[in-house]
C-alpha cells in the first residue's frame, strides 16, 4: 500500500503553501483511511485479513476515530451511561477510570465498593484497597500516557495515593460544576490544567473524555491540544509549517480532510456520518509517527524513536459499540461506510 520512496521531497500544493509536506503527508492520509478500514472490518465481521498492510497488520496503532478504541467504549458506555449520574457523579466516575486508564482497574473497584460516585468516594478506603492489590502483584495503571507520580506534591509515597489526593482536592474545590459551568472547551481545558501534576496534553485528553458525557457540550472541532506524540508526526508530514502553529495545522486539516482523501482517491472514513475531529486529526498524527519508524526510517521526528514497541495482538472480545448519544451516530450509515 505505501510504496513510497523515503527520499524527502515538498509538495507544493498550491492551497497549502507556504505549508510544505514531506513525503510522510501522503502516509498520513492513506493510514487514516486503511487504520478506519480495520475498523470497519472488524465491526462487519470481514476480518480475516484485516488489512493488507503489512505494518499494520504487525504493530499495535489506535482506531482513527478515538472514540472506537476499546478503552474509549468502555469509558462511554460502561463508565458514563452505564446509568443517569449527577454532575459529580459523573465526574468522579470519568476521573477515577482515566486516573488509572485500565479497565480492569475500574472494575476492580466496582466489585469492592458498588457503583462509583460522588457519595461512595473516600480516600482512606479507595487507598487501602489499592495498597493491598498492588501489594498482590496487580498493576493498576495502563501504559497510555500516564500523569506524574505526584508523591512529592502530595507527601505520600505510592502514586495511586497522589492520584487520589489529587481527586479529592478537585471533589473539595467544587470542580465538577465548575466545569458544567464552563461557555468552552478550552475554558474547562484551562481549570483542568490549573491543578498539578496534570500538563497539557493530559488536560486536553481529560476535557475530551469529561465531554463525552452530559455533564458538557462543546464541540470537538472547537479546540485542541497536539500532544507531543501528534508533534512528532507532524515533524515528520511537514518540511515547513510556514509560520503555522501546530494547532492551527491541526484545524486546516480537519477542514481539508475530504479533499486530501480524494485527491488520493480514496473515500473519506467518517463515523456514521461524522469526519475526523481535531481530537482524531491530532491522534493520527501521533500513530503516523509510529508508522513512519518503520515506513520512513530516514525521516526523523523530535524524539527520535526508531522501533514501535507494541506488536498487534488480537483480541476477540466483542465491543458492542455506543456512542455519546448527543453526537447522532448513524449506526446503519457506519455500518454502510
């Protein structure tokens, strides 16, 4: 599929200049769309192969659209509208699961202190339980982009006691209403980021899952943050940004995605209906750095890596997909896509 020299060379398309891509630019597009492909593969039943995509078909890479990855569901529909929560109901239970970002983790904690809410949260007890699995030997936290230890910051010296400190001093400053209270995404962005150990991707990563439920409203294609995994792909798809911030990049392409499908003569992947967000725009970028490690090897991001560490295993547990009701998913049109 990507049969692309790794010679580095600028397209000058004429609507993006003084933009200038690299060679990866073309990447970036076509592994959207066969990544999507997998997806929708997988959804049909028509998944045998999977993709003819031999990297693909080696190394682990997150859904095009965010909200299809296995931990995102279950986040959604297990986490957010599992039930009808209150606004700190909610908050809770969305942070206590990203805290962690282990499903297994989540459910632990259901099946010692029933459902997660405002009025079951307490800290002595939340940390005792956990002292005692992770002296068992479980790992509580999932490999994806987790926040600092905090211990210092909050004078303990196991990071799940921070992280909870942490809750619970979002719980006392009123934060759920706050953020309910908010006219923007970035305005929630902002309080999020206000509190410490959480920077700025993390920040950006927490206002998008918080806006998966009812407690807010905003659009995904209002604001956003590239994480430094999204600003390496970005190093890579592009000689010259032209005076353009990583942001505004992220908003040009979210506007162009149609075209550039087209122009390499490909249908454009939507999620029953809904193009890519800034939030999968950006996420793209962090698996097209991946991606190129191994398809462009001679094509350096800022961090350097060379080998993609996760390789794909396959797993058979079906997700019966759900998505945040507000968003008007057309499931028969997904299915269709």
């Amino acid at each position: 599929m990507y049969n692309m020299s790794n010679k580095v060379k600028s397209y000058k398309f004429k609507s993006l200049y003084p933009i200038k891509p690299s060679v990866v630019y073309d990447t970036y597009w076509k592994f959207a769309y066969e990544r999507h492909q997998v997806f929708l593969n997988r959804l049909r039943g028509d998944d045998l192969e999977l993709s003819e995509d031999e990297i693909i078909r080696k190394y682990k890479f997150t859904n095009s659209f965010r909200a299809c990855d296995r931990v995102s569901q279950y986040l959604i529909k297990e986490v957010i509208y599992s039930d009808k929560f209150d606004a700190r109901d909610l908050f809770v239970r969305i942070l206590l699961f990203k805290l962690f970002n282990k499903i297994e983790t989540f459910q632990l904690l259901e099946e010692r202190f029933g459902v997660i809410a405002y009025d079951m949260f307490d800290v002595k007890g939340l940390v005792s339980f956990l002292n005692e699995e992770m002296n068992r030997g479980r790992v509580l936290y999932s490999n994806a982009y987790m926040m600092a230890s905090g211990c210092k910051d909050f004078n303990v010296t196991r990071k799940h006691h921070a992280h909870i400190l942490l809750l619970e001093k979002m719980l006392r400053d009123d934060l759920p209403l706050r953020i309910q209270d908010c006219a923007s995404m970035k305005d929630g962005y902002s309080l999020l980021l206000s509190y410490p150990l959480i920077g700025n991707f993390l920040a950006y990563q927490y206002i998008t899952d918080i806006n998966y439920s009812e407690l807010t409203d905003f659009s995904e294609m209002e604001f956003t943050v590239p994480g430094p995994g999204a600003r390496d792909g970005i190093r890579k798809c592009f000689l010259s940004l032209g005076g353009v911030t990583e942001t505004e990049l992220i908003k040009i392409l979210a506007e162009r995605q149609e075209s550039e499908f087209e122009r390499l003569g490909l249908k454009a992947p939507t999620l029953g209906g809904r193009p890519l967000q800034y939030i999968d725009i950006q996420n793209v970028f962090c698996e097209t750095d991946k991606y190129a490690r191994i398809a462009h090897p001679d094509i350096k991001g800022i961090s350097g890596r060379t080998r993609i560490k996760q390789q794909f295993k396959r797993n058979d547990k079906a997700i019966d997909y759900f998505f945040p009701p507000k968003w008007k998913v057309n499931m028969e049109k997904l299915y269709g896509d």
